[in-house]
C-alpha cells in the first residue's frame, strides 16, 4: 500500500528513529547502572552469584538482541522484562526489603523515553509473576527465599501495594501514549510544514518554467495540493490550450499562405497550377500520396472527374484514370459535397509504397473543391498515419483558394484557346485580305491597261472623225463648184459611204 496514505507510519519511521536512539543510549546507561547496582548490593548479604548470574544473562539477551536485530524493537521488550527480572534479583538480594520494590517505578519511568505504552506489558506482567511466587514462597516457609522483611502481609497491605504500582504503570504508560500521540503529531506537522514548503518550491520553480515558456512540464505534487497549485495547473493548462491554438492557426494560416503564393504564380498554366499545389500539399502535410480530380464534361455534356495530378513520396506520378460522378468515395464526396475522413479504409482502397513494401493506407481525406456551390474538382489525400485536426482544417480552408483558381484557370485556359483561335481566324482572314489585296491590284491594273487602250481607241476615232469631217467638207465644195457626171455623182456617194 501507498506510503502517502498512512503518514502515521512516515512519521513513525522518520521521527521516532531519532527518539529511540536517544532513549537506547538512556535504557544501555540505565542497563550498566541496574548490573553496578546489584553488584553494589552484593555487600550486604553475599549476594554476589546472583548479582553477576542473573546481572550478566539479562545484559546478554539485551544486547544480544539489540545488536543482531538492529532494525527490530525486540530489544525494547527484553528491556521492559529484563527490569522487572532486575527488580525481582534486588529484592532477593536484600532478603525482602520493601525499598527495592520501588525499583518497578524507575524501570516504568526509563520506559517513558521509548514512548511506547506496549512496553509496559512485559514489565508488568513478570513484576506480578515474582511478586506473587517470592510471596508464595516465603510465606509458605520456603528458606532463602523472600519478598518482603515483614513477618506477614495481609491482603489488604498486598493490595495497597499492587494498587499503587498499577497507578503508578498505568500513569507511565499514559504518558508513553500521550508523548506517542505529541510525536506523531508533532511529526505530521512537521512533514505538512515540509510538503508544504516543498510544494512552494515546486510552485515556484514551476512559474519560472511556465515564465520560459515551457507548458509541456508536468507538476507533480502531493495529495495535499493547495489552491496555488491547482491554480497554476490550471493557467499552465489554459496556456498551454491557447499556445496549442496559436500553433495550429499558424499552421494553418502558413500553409495557405504558401498554396496562396503557387496558385498566383501558376494561374496562367492549369497543369503546372495542379502538380504543384498537390505537391506543396502532401509535403507540407508529410503525407504519403494525394490526387487532385478536376470535373470535365465531354461532347455530350456528360460529367466525369479526371486524374489531373497525382504525387506520392517526392515524385510526381503519372497516372492516367476517370471516375463517374458517385463512384466510389471521390464520387460519393461530389454528391455529398462534403468532406469525407476515413480511419477505417477498406482493404485494398488505395496501396502506399513504401521501403518496407505494400502497405493500406491508415487514414484516407477526400475534400471537394468548391467555388460559390459549384464543385471544381476532388482532393484525395492518404497517409500511414492517422491524420490530425488542425491538418484537416488547412486543407478545408485552403480548398476555397484553390478552387476559386482552378476555375479561374480553367476560364483563363478556355480564353486563352480561344484567343488563340482568334488570332488563327485572323491571321487567316489577314491572308485572304493580302490575297484580295493583290487581285484587286491587278484588277487596277487591268482597267488601267483598259482605259489607257480606251483613250487611244478615243483618240484615233476623234482623228477618224475629223479626216472624215474634212472629207465631207472637201466633197460638198466640190460639188457646189462643178457640175460633174452622173457617173462622177456616184463616184461621190460611194466615197462618202467609205468613209462612214
């Protein structure tokens, strides 16, 4: 069992050692002096082979047992007997004189020092067995043996006399209890006083820790904590809470800060847009592979999603696959438009590879790319670990960004196209108007060439006209001059015919 449940037995272990200690050195002078004692007695009736005979065997069980069992209190008990066996051997020393009887009340107050009410016992005990055999035998006429100077005792004088030694054992013991009780309290004050003075060298070492910023350590203390205690406990708490926000914000905000910079960067290009902000992802996250689907629709207008990047461990891969809308979990989460964490994936889901081999991944996130309520595209990370909060909630956030550019992308890819498509038309037209160009300059030339020949053609009638108008002149004044043959008239006619 837990020693901080029973302080009694701290207090005991650590308190009374210094009071036994102290109380042995008292009960070994207390020892010599009771043998010295005996011997000193031997004087007076020649007592001398009890004196050193039962002197010198009640020494060797004391020390025998004090010595060879240093860890016991056995030898406190052999002294509590050993002093009642001392007083029976003065008592028969002095053949019965009443004063050595007294020797009981020494022997009860030494045992004071050991605190010990238990003690009491033996000493007890044995002074009532040698009182009640020397009486015994001395009166019933033993020689040699006695236990008292009195010719008789009655039983009322044997009473006095025990009652007084009870009251004064029993007054000894009391006090061996009470001093008891006074050092174990005194001792669970002590050690709260020490615990407590303990517990403010921890609280305050502990505010220093917490000053550095170091909200990872634990304060250990004791059961009796106090409120300063709990209180630091909770603020290193209510820190620690608020630094672990902080981080993750800063994580966050981080990592949406470095997706912000490639989706700027990569607007104009989708395919490097895609590679890249899939790699930046699973690198940034330390997954282990991630696919970015991207919605497209065919020449029927049917929907699908297509495989448009995909990475796993440093590499980009080259992967070429279609899903349905409502296929599998990447359909399912179009449908839903809702993110899908998955800590229990199907077995053969999706293989990892790693340097030890093939291995199912343990966590799956699927999160749609959605742009005012219209879903872009589908991000499918996995990883070999479980995939914490604070990630998720990047992604979550980061997914409004990256779908915002991808469809800005795409509308600038579609424009792009048909810019380019323009420009073609253009240039093809700008061709035919070269070509028109020339055909109408040859054209030009041609009516040119026509009215140069034209106002040739002009001039040499006009000339026709006024050689014939001569002619017709020259013809009338001849014929107003002369009267000429009708042959000659027909002459005439005929020329004027010619020339017309």
């Amino acid at each position: 069992m837990n020693q901080a449940l029973h302080p009694k037995k701290i207090s005991k272990a650590r308190f009374f050692q210094a009071i036994t200690q102290k109380s042995d050195a008292i009960i070994s002078g207390a020892m010599i002096g009771f043998f010295l004692n005996g011997l000193f007695l031997s004087f007076f009736y020649d007592t001398w082979l009890i004196s050193l005979g039962v002197g010198c065997l009640c020494l060797l069980g004391f020390y025998s047992c004090k010595y060879l069992l240093p860890h016991s209190a056995l030898h406190q008990y052999v002294a509590s007997s050993v002093f009642a066996i001392f007083m029976a051997q003065f008592i028969y020393q002095m053949h019965g004189m009443f004063e050595m009887h007294f020797w009981a009340f020494v022997a009860a107050t030494l045992l004071i020092t050991y605190q010990n009410w238990k003690l009491y016992i033996p000493l007890s005990l044995i002074i009532v067995v040698h009182h009640a055999g020397l009486a015994y035998l001395q009166y019933s006429g033993m020689q040699g043996v006695y236990f008292t100077q009195l010719s008789y005792m009655d039983m009322q004088t044997f009473a006095f006399h025990a009652a007084l030694a009870v009251l004064i054992i029993g007054i000894c013991g009391y006090w061996s209890y009470d001093l008891s009780r006074r050092t174990i309290a005194d001792g669970l004050n002590q050690l709260l006083l020490e615990e407590q003075l303990s517990n403010v060298e921890k609280n305050i070492a502990f505010a220093e820790e917490i000053s550095k910023g170091n909200l990872s350590l634990e304060h250990t203390l004791g059961e009796q904590q106090d409120e300063l205690s709990k209180a630091l406990i909770n603020m290193r708490q209510s820190l620690l809470e608020a630094s672990l926000r902080e981080q993750h914000e800063r994580f966050v905000n981080t990592g949406v800060a470095r997706i912000g910079e490639i989706l700027r960067n990569n607007i104009n290009n989708l395919e490097e847009l895609t590679d890249r902000v899939l790699k930046e992802i699973v690198t940034y996250l330390q997954l282990n592979q991630g696919g970015l689907f991207l919605v497209e629709e065919d020449e029927k207008d049917h929907k699908f999603l297509s495989l448009n990047a995909c990475f796993a461990y440093n590499r980009k891969k080259y992967l070429q696959r279609s899903i349905e809308i409502g296929e599998g979990l990447v359909g399912q989460a179009y449908l839903e438009k809702d993110v899908l964490y998955l800590t229990d994936v199907p077995q053969g889901y999706t293989t990892i590879t790693s340097g030890l081999g093939h291995a199912t991944a343990s966590s799956i996130l699927i999160v749609p790319l959605v742009n005012n309520d219209e879903i872009i595209g589908i991000l499918e990370v996995a990883s070999l670990q479980v995939i914490p909060e604070n990630h998720i909630n990047f992604l979550k956030k980061a997914s409004e960004s990256i779908a915002s550019t991808l469809l800005s992308a795409r509308v600038n890819a579609k424009t792009k196209k048909l810019l380019e498509q323009a420009q073609y038309q253009a240039e093809a037209i700008q061709a035919q108007e070269e070509e028109m160009r020339q055909h109408l300059e040859e054209l030009e030339a041609t009516q040119e060439e026509v009215i140069r020949r034209t106002r040739s053609y002009e001039e040499q009638l006009t000339e026709k006209d006024e050689a014939i108008a001569q002619l017709r002149e020259q013809l009338k004044q001849l014929e107003l001059r002369s009267a000429v043959p009708y042959a000659d008239h027909f002459s005439a006619r005929k020329l004027e015919k010619m020339a017309d």
